[in-house]
C-alpha cells in the first residue's frame, strides 16, 4: 500500500472532476474454484485498490460529492472468521488507516442508497465485470443486470481514466519493480529452455517467479511453439529442435500493478536465417517503436509507422510486394500482424480495459479504425508523460487466415501467396516491452531483457 495520503489525494482529485451525486466503488469478492470455501487467489478490483488501497473482500466504498462525505461500508470479523483468519483490523481502523471518516455496516447500505434515489441524485459506478457484482449491483440499484453496462457513469469512467492513466512517481517505482519480476521471469524461461522438456516445465517455472516476486502472474502465461495463436495457453507441447518460443508474460506487484513482455527465440539456441529475417524485421518495429514515442505523438501514429515496418520488410523478402506504404495504410500488413502495437499498461494489464477499450485508447480526436487489424488497435490516442504502454509488434503465420485471404484473393496487389504458402508451420514471432513516456521521449522499463539476436544465442539454454 501506499500512505494515507495518496489514496486521500486520489479520491480529492476525483471528487473534484465530478459535478455532483454519490459514487460507488465495489470491492471484489472471494471466488470459488471448485467449492465455496476454495477460492482463487484473491484479486481485489483495481479501482478500488486505486482509491482505497485495500485488498479485502466484501467492502463498498461511497463518495457523496454534493455532501463531501466518505463512507466505507463493511462487516467486521466475528470470532468464527479470526478463529481460521487471524486477527483482523475493524473496518473502522481500514478506513482510517486510509483516511476516510465514516463507516458503516454492510446491510444499511440499500437504506442508504434508496435515500439518494428518493432525492433523485445521480449514483456512479464503473462498469461491472464479475457476474456477482453484477447480480449485487442489480439488486442494490433495482436496475436490470443487462442495463447495468448502459447506466454506468461515463463521467465517472472519463475521471478514473483521467486519473489511472497518468502514473505518477511512486506508482512508475511499483511498475519499474514488478517490470524487473518480468524480466526475472524470461530470464529463467530463456536459460532453462532445453529441446526435450514440456512448455509447461517453463512455464511453471516463470510462474514460480512471479509468485515469490509479487502476488503472481498478470494474465496467464502464453508460452508456445505455436506462436501464430495470438493467446496460446497450451503448455503441453515437447520443446523441439528448429521450433521457436513464444512466451508472452509478466508479473502482478503485491500494489497490484503489471508487467508485460514478449521474447521468441529458436528453442535450440540458433536462429535459422528464415527464423533470423522474419524476427528482424520485428525487431526493427519493436525498436522504432520506442524512437519514435513521446508525448504529443499518436500512438496511431507510431502504430502505423510500425504496420510500414512490417510491410516493407515482407516486401523485401517477397512475401509481399507493390507499394508498402499503401499495403500497411489499407490493411494488408495485417494477415501477418492482426493486432495492434499495444495498450495501456497500469494495474490491470489491460489497463481499465473493463471500462471500454475506447474510452482508455481512444478520444474525441482519434477513433478506432474500421479496418481489419488497425481496428485492434487498443490504444490510438495522443501520447502524454505518465503514460505507459505496451511496444509489441508481431509476425505471425496463421494457416486458417492464409487460406480465408487467399480464397477471397484479399490484398492480391500486396500479398505474394504463393510465397507466404511456404512459412505456413514457421509459427509466429512477437517482441514487446513496457515503455514509459517521459516529458522528451520514452523509457523501457525494466533490467535489460536481451532481444538482439547475438544475445538470444549467447543465454538460450545456458
Ligand atoms: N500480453 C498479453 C496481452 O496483451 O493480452
């Protein structure tokens, strides 16, 4: 946790964008895995880790703008509870030690809503995305659970956004340490690869590092030899000689913020010159990436810059072919790369993906392409310090979209098939770093994770 003092200085600034009424913030609850009391790893919400610091279940917090009160509404732990928990803090202790001055018990908050719903004042909530939450909202709010998307407060989601996106210095230090339990976690992968044992034997092992290293890993691990499915969660592979790794993942801190990286590299330690050109022209994207962001810049912008990369370094090596600027501008880049170049990095992965990608990527000025690929896009807007996003362009050899294109004879002035025929099986190649942008530029958080080639060859499986 931070000091009191952030957490009061979050909710001043927030209450200070917001014109008036009453604002809701749920925490998460336990969630069961297989039976009641067998739960997950607890993951509190992040917004509410954002305001209130408190990684506890079963607490709701209320901010009352037009009153300038706060209230943190919860139970405290009886005898039954400490007896397997522990001793616990009161909830009135929580709310102190978090500066807010009012608490209340869990079952007066439906009287305390239906008073601000007689007074006919506005109740804000951000989007909810667990099926519990969902179902208490409904009830708390007599609203129903399919309306609750549409009612939540776009002027509430805009302020958090406001807020959460720009990190300031002590949330950048949580970022640059859980950034180099990322990078502990790759190291590993990369030194323990050998041909012959199981996906799954490295990935435990990264995941073993982020537990020791922070609460866990920030999404699931995504470590395959089939590199082409964007999101491959399947482990159970036997690491072959002239395959390449993907291995896309990061670490959650204890504060509850993220890392993210991608590296692939040949599993037996040697790029093939096929393996070598294709990984090349990635890291060409990957690197101007990070040249070219800085504040005022659109992230579009280094987006498309990154689509040319690609595109002129297929066309170089036949894949493609005619003009590469036109080919990445209308889209054809992407039948090897149909995503965008990155996202919003903060406390959740995605940061605030939960709100609505448009509202976290996206503003009045720049709105999400239509196209195909640049639509994936999730994060266009102008680039401001204090951000921090994800640098990860990508090469992929997809064989269902190879064949869906080629019957449509999509892009045929742009994509040489016949040629693109013969990497089907090569899998696929994505680098990504996390960067922060600075007031001149950006910077790669992290300890140096190695992306050259020279320097894959020199640590894979030693
Ligand atoms: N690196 C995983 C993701 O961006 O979804």
């Amino acid at each position: 946790m931070f000091s009191k003092n952030t957490y009061i200085s979050r909710r001043k600034q927030l209450k200070q964008q917001l014109s008036g009424g009453v604002v809701l913030f749920l925490a998460n609850n336990e969630a069961s895995m297989n039976y009641p009391s067998n739960t997950y790893r607890y993951r509190q919400d992040s917004s509410f880790t954002y305001f209130y610091g408190l990684q506890i279940a079963g607490l709701v917090g209320v901010i009352d703008i037009d009153e300038d009160k706060e209230i943190l509404f919860g139970d405290d732990y009886g005898i039954d509870d400490i007896i397997w928990m522990g001793n616990q803090p009161t909830i009135k202790e929580l709310a102190t030690s978090i500066g807010v001055d009012n608490t209340q018990v869990f079952s007066e908050l439906e009287a305390y809503i239906r008073k601000v719903q007689q007074q006919n004042r506005k109740i804000h909530f951000l989007p909810p995305y667990r099926d519990d939450s969902r179902i208490f909202l409904s009830r708390l709010l007599q609203l129903p659970i399919e309306s609750l998307k549409d009612a939540a407060s776009v002027e509430l989601i805009k302020a958090v956004v406001a807020l959460r996106s720009i990190k300031t210095d002590e949330e950048i230090e949580e970022m640059e340490k859980i950034c180099d339990v990322g990078v502990d976690m790759h190291l590993a992968v990369m030194h323990g690869c050998q041909v012959g044992k199981l996906e799954r034997e490295l990935a435990g092992l990264a995941e073993g590092i982020s537990l020791s290293g922070g609460s866990g890993v920030s999404f699931p691990v995504i470590l395959s030899q089939n590199g082409e499915t964007l999101h491959n969660h399947c482990h159970e592979q036997i690491l072959q000689s002239g395959r390449m790794l993907l291995v896309d993942m990061g670490a959650e801190s204890v504060t509850g913020y993220s890392s993210d990286y991608t590296r692939t590299f040949p599993v037996n330690g040697k790029f093939t010159q096929k393996q070598r050109e294709i990984y090349e022209i990635v890291l060409e994207a990957n690197l101007e990436t990070i040249e070219k962001s800085r504040p005022g810049i659109p992230y579009w912008n280094v987006h498309m810059n990154a689509a040319t990369v690609i595109a002129k370094g297929l066309t170089e090596l036949g894949l493609m072919k005619g003009d590469y600027v036109a080919a990445a501008k209308e889209g054809a880049h992407a039948l090897f790369m149909p995503h965008g170049l990155g996202h919003m990095l903060g406390m959740d992965v995605h940061d605030m993906e939960g709100f609505g990608e448009d509202y976290v990527g996206y503003d009045d000025t720049y709105k999400r392409s239509e196209i195909f690929g640049h639509g994936s896009l999730r994060c266009g807007r102008e680039l401001r310090p204090g951000f921090i996003v994800t640098d990860e362009p990508g090469i992929y050899f997809i064989p269902q979209l190879i064949d869906i294109w080629q019957s449509e004879h999509k892009f045929e002035q742009y994509i040489n098939y016949d040629k693109v025929r013969e990497y089907i099986g090569f899998g696929g190649i994505r680098i990504e770093d996390d960067i922060l942008i600075t007031e001149s530029g950006c910077k790669v958080l992290g300890k140096p994770l190695p992306k050259q080639v020279d320097e894959l060859e020199a640590i894979i499986g030693k």
